[in-house]
C-alpha cells in the first residue's frame, strides 16, 4: 500500500516537473515568434519606404562614396544567384525555414540559450521577409547599398540573415561545448554505459 502511494507521487511530481518545463516553452516560442513578427514588420516598412519613395528616382546618398539607397528588383537569391527561378527559391526558402524552426523546437530551454533562440528567429524573418516580397512582386525588394567596396545591394531582411547566421557560428564554435549541441544532431542519445 505504501509502495503503491509513493508511486502515485512520484508520478504526479514528474506531470508537474514536465507541465513546469511546457509552460518554459511555451513561453520561448511565444518570445520568438513575438520576436519574429516584429523584425518582419520592420522588414516589410522599409521595403514598402523603399517601393514608395526610391523607385523611380536617383540613389539617394547617405554617406558620400561610402552608403547609398538604391532601389533593386532582384529576381535571384544572395548575390544575385539563379535569377528568374522563382519556384526553386520559394521551395529552398520554405525547407531552409522548415529546418530552422525543426531546430528552433529542439533548443534546449535556459539563459544560455535564449540568444540561439533570439538569432534562429531573427534568421527565420528575414527569409520569410522575402518570401513573401517573391510571392507578391515575384522578386525581393533591395535597397541598401556599400559603393565604396561595391557590395550587392540587399535589404533588412538580408542583414537579419548574414548577422544571425555569422554570430550562431561563432556561438556553435567558440562558446558552446559539443555536448551542449546534442540538440543539432539527429542521432538518438545513447544509454549511459
């Protein structure tokens, strides 16, 4: 009888232990997508600015020789790759999100992580920033131009992209240990031996 009363407590210790780690969660996927829509409208104010008020005219010059804004249609990927193939860059950015936020579920809860999380929903905004401009306009609207190293022109979508994916790699090889990326890896956690 007694045995079977400890059980029954321990039971109901571990469902409050796991509802307790739900609710942590739950509370960082809200954060990411509050995160997520936030930078995505921000994205999509500065295109539109960009569709309304540089379209059609001179680059405007905010640095001289250095920082322009320059109205771009791009009809291909990073760099101007696979111009004009718009289903194949629609599907690639749809599995890169699908992958991303496979992981961004994977991300173990903590303070040491929260900044993964912050940098994989910053990543997720900007591709979705842009897929959805290839959906509407059937090209990404850029506009942020270096002259001065004769950079291709992008946008904020673009820049939550290249800084998030440079700082995870520096996260993922100078701060976190390898055992505390098991959550990247696909394989099964093997028994202790």
């Amino acid at each position: 009888m007694r045995s079977c009363w400890q059980q029954s407590m321990k039971f109901i210790s571990v469902k409050r232990m796991l509802m307790r780690e739900n609710k942590g969660k739950k509370r960082l996927l809200i954060m990411d997508a509050a995160i997520m829509l936030v930078l995505l409208l921000l994205d999509q104010f500065t295109k539109y600015l960009a569709l309304t008020r540089l379209k059609g005219n001179p680059a405007i010059v905010l640095i001289d020789g250095i920082l322009e804004l320059q109205y771009v249609e791009n009809t291909g990927m990073a760099f101007s790759l696979f111009q004009d193939r718009k289903v194949f860059i629609l599907i690639m950015g749809f599995l890169v999100m699908a992958v991303i936020l496979f992981f961004l579920f994977r991300i173990p809860e903590g303070k040491r992580f929260r900044i993964v999380h912050v940098l994989l929903a910053a990543l997720i905004a900007g591709a979705l920033g842009n897929i959805i401009d290839r959906i509407r306009f059937d090209f990404v609207v850029d506009f942020i131009s270096f002259v001065l190293i004769h950079y291709p022109v992008f946008n904020v979508a673009d820049c939550y992209i290249v800084v998030s994916a440079i700082l995870l790699f520096i996260l993922f090889m100078f701060v976190y240990r390898e055992e505390e990326l098991e959550f990247l890896s696909f394989r099964k956690k093997r028994a202790a031996e």
